[in-house]
C-alpha cells in the first residue's frame, strides 16, 4: 500500500485485522468490531460480552451480568473472547470443551 500521507493508517482502518479479530474468527464467531478492531462487543447467552485489546498489550473481558461484572485480564485474545463467553452463559460450563481445545487458561489475577 503506498502512503499518501492523508487519512488514518491501515492498522486503524475500520477493516483493520487486530489480533483480536483474528481471534474472533478463528473461534468462528461474530460480533459487533469497534475502535479498529480493538474492542469486540458479543452476545453470549444471557448478556453481551465486551473484550478489548489493553494499551499495554493483553485482553480484558467483562460482561453485563450483574454477578459477573468484574473485569478479567487475559493475555491471549482467544482466552479472552472463550472466557468472556463461558461467564455468559448460564451454567458456566456450555463451552468448556471448546476452552480446554483452545488451551484457555486462569486470569492474570488469580
């Protein structure tokens, strides 16, 4: 891509591939893409599920369930977006096959 020195760089173009979003697909999920591809909005099954890409590098998930409202950090996006999901859901275990496939492991803060 040649540089014309106007408008936004490639890596924040709204189509820009983060990360994040290639996690997103790799998982074979969609959600909402937002702030170039830095922040991913999902519905999980009983509330939406937000993970963002921090500025100091890792992931941080949370989601809109009263009881599940603390932040989580995650070093991978993938453990991120899995675990962020797995909080919404309504046992806590309906993914947890796909997780141990993944190798998703504890939060940061644990």
């Amino acid at each position: 891509m040649k540089a014309t020195g106007r408008g936004s760089p490639p890596s924040a173009s709204k189509g820009a591939v983060t990360l994040l979003v290639d996690a997103l697909r790799t998982l074979g999920l969609d959600g909402e893409i937002a702030l170039g591809g830095r922040w991913v909005t999902l519905r999980g099954e009983c509330c939406a599920v937000y993970v963002a890409q921090a500025a100091t590098g890792g992931y941080f998930t949370w989601c809109d369930d009263p009881a599940e409202r603390s932040v989580e950090a995650y070093r991978d996006p993938r453990e991120a977006i899995v675990a962020g999901l797995r909080r919404a859901t309504r046992n806590g275990g309906a993914i947890d096959a796909r997780t141990s496939r993944l190798g998703a492991q504890r939060p940061e803060n644990d």
